[in-house]
C-alpha cells in the first residue's frame, strides 16, 4: 500500500480522475506522453525530499542574511511584525525538513532578533500608551475598534474568537485546515505589558488601559481585582460598555467563554441558536491550558518539549477538536471571523533572582509589589505605574516586567525552582513571540 503509483491513461474524462485522487495515486499522466513527462513524474517521488532539503538551506542562507541586515536598520512595528512572521515560516519550513544544525541557527537568529525588538518596545512603549489611537501601532485596547466595529458598521456580523495564549507559529499552524473554508487576511495588534491575561484580554473587552478603567468604574474594578485569578470575570460587562460607546448604542452580542472540550462540545451544538445575533465573542483557554499544565506531567513535557512541539500539539488539538467544526459550521453563514489572542508565550531560559515581600504577585514573567528591582538588562522597571498606564493594585507598588526569555525566581528554593521553570513556556514579558499577536480576518469562501 506504500508503493507509489503513476497512472497513465489516455481517458480524459473528470470521473476517471476522481478516482484516481481517492486512490492517491501519485502521479496522473494522459497519452500521448514523451519521456521527459515521466522522468518528471518519476523524479518527483523519488527525490522530492532531497530538492526541498536542498532549497531550504540555500533559501533560508539567503534570507538570514536578509533578515540580519533588516534588523541592522529602524524598523516600525509593522517592519518587525513582517520579519517575525519571515522567521515563523522558516520554523514551520524546517519542522517539515527537521534540519537541527538550520534549526539552531534560526534559533539564534530568532534571540538576536528578541534582543533588538526588547529595546524597541522599552524605547517605544510609554509614548504610545500615553498617545492617541491614531498615533501608535494596533494594540490590546483597539483590537474591536481596528477589526470587529468596521463590520459591525458595514451591517455584517461578526464572530471574535480570541484564543488565550496563542502565538503566531501556532496560528499558522492550523490556517491550512482552515483555508479550506476561508480566505484569510493577516495582520496583527500589540499585546500590552504585562503581556498576561488580566491585563490584555481585559483591554480587548474593555477598550481601556486598565489605570483608565480603574479610574472610571471603580466598584467594576474593586469586584474584578479582589482576586487576580478572576479579574478576566468581567468581560461580558466590558464588552457592553465599549460596544455602547462606540456606536451610541447597545449592539446586541452573546459572549461565551471555553475551558475544556465538554464546554466547547455544548458551545457548538447552541451555535445555531445565536446565529441571528450581529456579535458573538468566544474566548477559548485551551493552548493556555496546555502551557500551564506543561510542566505539571513527564508526558507534557516530552510531548511539547521544544516550539516544533508545541506546534504539533496545538495543530492536533486543533483538527481534532470541536472548534474546527465551529468554522465549518460558520463558513455556511455570513459571519466574518476575527481570529485572534490576548498575548503569545516565550521558552523561559535565564533565571533571574528577584527579592519580595508575601504581597508581590506570582507572575513568571512578571511581577508587581513594593521594592521590587532588577537590573535594566533583566527587567523593565516601571516605577511609576501610571506612566504605562498600569493600575496600582495597591498604593506604593512597582512592577518588574521581564525582557527576552528571562523568568523570576525568588531565594527561596531557587535551586528547586529554578530547574522546574527553566525551559518552559510562559507569558507576561516582552518578546515578539509574546507581544506580536496574530488578528486574521476570515471571510467564508462558501457564502
């Protein structure tokens, strides 16, 4: 059953070549046929892989010098989001090859490019939170004015799917399973710092800095900030607020949110149900799941070891799942689909000591409390909270928010934590994998 065939025929007609394409064959050649056709056929089979391995290298050497001398330049946020998404696929190009001496050059290359794009967010980030939307690069608090209220406005209706914790590489992952059904357009918005749920996805419901929302709706924010585990509980009220501003009037919407597949599996047999409604916003926690649990179970951590496998989890999850069925379901409807995420993740490598009182948050990546420090090369040190438009949680407080793949550790059992962190995946810091978010529209190649 592995032999590969090459079919030569001289029938023309389509149903002939219907199944011939359910019998995968792997080749289809009609008469008259000269020999360079079936040396072509042939060399295709038997040396494909070779070529390809051959061109990745001779392509991705070219292009490293390419994205070097991009780097050596002034780039804006669209110059780098353009190279991340130039590096993201060569990573796919050399999962498919598994090349490791490409691999951990393209690796290197991808942490020189983090080095540079730290010191653009740190030399940029505070004169674009404190300016207008107009003035800054797409972020967490204009994804739903930027990508959901155009259409709303042009009379279409809107499916926003914010997928918690995902990054670029896996996006694209499972795009050819999607493309299927949809024509896709890229683009991208900057997750916020911290680049953590509390802070961003809050921001897409919102619209709001989260120091603006605590301004405005205090008894909102008192309820939300009693607990950071739950300050995401408020996202159905957000979203309400912002629609109601935006457009001078309530807009109906559903809002749901998925944690495990019983919960998806329910959401899809109701989709039917809310498909008159003009808005439907699901948030799904499942690659975030994935990462927290990661380093909790010996299968997880040889499953996801590395980003190749992190992919190959994410895109097996992915066409498995009941959520491929929500597109499939879609794609017959006039929905357009805003797909995207609150922030990515980054492999933590360099443990860094950092001293805290009891009341200091437990972010990885990042940390908030009182006389926090770190040194500039580590950590962002934001002293003042109100100038990155952060809320202080409690009076006198800082916050540390981690460059590259840098992951706090506090004295305590350093040693044991040290070991249980390093090289796992976690978010909250500044990196492109973190900050650069995919925001791809979907519009149904069917309707």
């Amino acid at each position: 059953s592995s032999l590969p065939i090459i079919m030569i025929t001289k029938n023309e007609e389509e149903w002939l070549m219907d199944e011939a394409i359910s019998e995968k064959i792997a080749g289809y050649l009609t008469k008259p046929v000269n020999p360079s056709q079936i040396f072509l056929a042939c060399k295709k089979i038997l040396e494909e892989e070779r070529i390809l391995e051959h061109k990745t290298v001779s392509g991705y050497l070219k292009d490293f010098q390419e994205i070097e001398a991009a780097m050596a330049t002034e780039l804006d946020a669209d110059d780098w989001w353009n190279l991340y998404l130039r590096i993201v696929r060569w990573q796919l190009e050399m999962d498919e090859r598994r090349d490791s001496e490409l691999s951990d050059m393209l690796n290197d290359q991808l942490r020189s490019a983090n080095r540079k794009f730290t010191q653009f967010i740190s030399e940029n980030y505070e004169r674009w939170v404190q300016s207008g939307p107009g003035s800054r690069p797409a972020t967490s608090v204009d994804v739903v004015t930027n990508f959901v209220l155009p259409h709303l406005k042009a009379g279409k209706k809107v499916f926003l799917l914010v997928v918690d914790c995902f990054r670029l590489d896996q996006a694209l992952t499972v795009i050819s399973d999607i493309q299927r059904y949809y024509d896709v357009e890229y683009g991208f918005h900057l997750s916020l710092l911290p680049s953590a749920t509390p802070f961003c996805r809050n921001a897409i419901f919102s619209g709001e800095f989260l120091s603006d929302l605590k301004d405005k709706t205090p008894k909102l924010w008192r309820d939300m900030s009693k607990d950071e585990s739950s300050m995401n509980r408020a996202e159905p009220d957000l979203l309400k607020r912002q629609l109601k501003n935006l457009a001078g009037e309530d807009i109906p919407f559903v809002y749901r949110k998925v944690n495990v597949a019983k919960e998806g599996r329910n959401f899809l047999g109701h989709l039917k149900e809310y498909m008159d409604t003009p808005l439907i916003a699901l948030v799904v926690n499942s690659v975030d799941l994935l990462t927290h649990h990661r380093a909790k179970t010996d299968i997880l951590q040889d499953m996801i070891a590395d980003e190749s496998g992190c992919r190959s989890t994410v895109r097996t999850r992915f066409a498995n799942s009941w959520l491929l069925d929500v597109f499939r379901t879609l794609s017959d409807s006039d929905y357009v689909i805003i797909l995207t995420s609150d922030h990515g993740s980054v492999r933590v490598r360099k443990g860094v000591r950092v001293l805290a009182d009891r009341e200091t948050s437990s972010g990885v990546r990042y940390k908030y409390g009182r006389n926090l420090n770190c040194p500039d090369k580590n950590a962002m040190v934001v002293k003042r909270p109100s100038q990155l438009k952060l809320p202080e949680m409690t009076p006198g407080i800082n916050y540390l928010i981690a460059k590259e793949d840098v992951y706090f550790v506090y004295p305590t059992q350093y040693r044991k934590y040290l070991h249980q962190l390093e090289e796992s995946f976690q978010h909250g810091g500044i990196s492109m994998e973190e900050m650069l978010v995919p925001t791809f529209t979907l519009k149904s190649r069917l309707v």
